[in-house]
C-alpha cells in the first residue's frame, strides 16, 4: 500500500476461485531494474494449474499523483473520489467484522 510502496499483494476467495497478483516494486527501490510484469493468477480448481493474465504496464503511484495534479488543474473530481474510498473502507471493515464475528455482515452496516 501506500505505507509501504516497494511490495503489495491481494487475494480476493471467492466461492468459486481465488485470484490473486503481487507487485515487487522493485524499480522504487532500484530505479536501474526493469520493473517485474504484473500477472493476475486465477486460481478456478484447487488441483489445476492457475489461469495467468499479464496486467498492463504502468505506475500506479505516478498514475494516481497525476490524475491528481491534473484534478487540481483542471478543477475537476478525480477517478477516485472521497464517495469512493469510502465505500471501499466500508467493505474493508465488513471484511474484517466478518471475519472476526464468523458470519455475515452487509456492506451497508458501514456506509
């Protein structure tokens, strides 16, 4: 995450699979390296082998700085506004209220 730029992973279980990619970071912490392709691996059946789809390059971070640089240039709201990050932290805390009370929370409850 933005705490610590230089990894980042994500699983996302599903009931009928698990997807899953990590960035390295590496070119943060040595700009001399290529930066290592990005792949999502979906993961359909536990005793298969995983679907594997290469990810469009790019920054994330310089991607996210830019878009909001040109908000404050162009005074507009950007991809990814206040209304948005809060509804993908109301799904972060149902996540973790459901996982630690065992059952299921909605969303809303955190809206």
């Amino acid at each position: 995450g933005w705490a610590c730029p230089w990894a980042f992973h994500m699983n996302v279980h599903g009931t009928k699979g698990v997807a899953h990619f990590r960035i390295t970071g590496q070119q943060w912490r040595d700009p001399s390296k290529a930066p290592e392709p990005i792949r999502l691996h979906v993961d359909r059946d536990p005793l298969g082998e995983d679907a594997v789809y290469d990810m469009p390059e790019g920054d994330m971070f310089r991607d996210a700085l830019e878009d909001f640089a040109d908000c404050v240039r162009e005074d507009r709201t950007p991809e990814v506004d206040g209304r948005v990050a809060h509804e993908n932290l109301a799904v972060v805390y149902a996540a973790d209220a459901s996982s630690r009370l065992g059952q299921t929370v909605a969303v809303g409850e955190y809206l």
